[in-house]
C-alpha cells in the first residue's frame, strides 16, 4: 500500500509530463484555462475596506470585499506585505489584521481599483 504524499489528499492532478502544470479548478493545461477568463462575481465593480471586530473577542481586522476571486490570493498576499500583518483570504474576501484601513485603500487605489472605504 502507498502512502500518500503531502498535500495530495484531494487526488486532483497538479502537473502530467503530457500537458503541464493543470489548472485545479478546471483540470486543463493553465495555458488553455477556461475558469479564470470568467468573472465570478456580478458586484458593481467597486473594492470596499471596512472594519470589523464581531466574532474576535474585540480584535479588530481590515476586511476587503469587491476583489474578483482570480486575484484574491494575489491581492491579499501583497496587502499583508504592505501593511506588514497578517491576514487571511477566505469566503470570497480578505481579512488584514489590526486598523488598516487608509493604507489598505491608497495600495489598492494605486493598483488601479476603484475603492470606498465603509463603515465610520
């Protein structure tokens, strides 16, 4: 019996000598990827940053919503850097630790989204 390799649980496959790297979410070649040419939300197109400390004891996070969910792990993975916390992507939205606000919507203003920061 073969034991299973790390992070190989979900049997889909990563890279075939005959294809390449495979999309996960499509399972074809990432040079023919049809799921991320697909918008996958409706949303007005506006990035909103907020608040939020319900459900964390008090703690206060950044949220970001509005991302389109190709770029969400690119997106969060440079605002963490950015503000120099940390954070997480999760359900569709990002979540930077502490008040983060302001530098949150200058980075993403600079990086061409149209921003509107909610909550007081």
């Amino acid at each position: 019996m073969k034991t299973p390799k790390r992070g190989a649980s979900d049997g889909n496959t990563v890279y075939s000598t005959d294809r390449g790297r495979i999309c996960t979410g499509c399972q074809r070649p990432v040079a023919g990827c049809v799921c991320r040419d697909k918008p996958a939300s409706t949303g007005d197109g506006v990035v909103r940053v907020s608040r939020e400390t319900k459900g964390r004891k008090g703690k206060g996070v950044t949220v970001v919503t509005g991302v389109p969910a190709y770029e969400l792990e690119r997106v969060g993975k440079a605002l963490r850097k950015r503000c120099g916390t940390g954070g997480t992507v999760k359900d569709g939205h990002i979540e930077i630790q502490g008040e983060q606000r302001e530098l949150v919507a200058t980075q993403l203003q600079a990086s061409g989204y149209t921003v509107k920061v909610a909550g007081g």
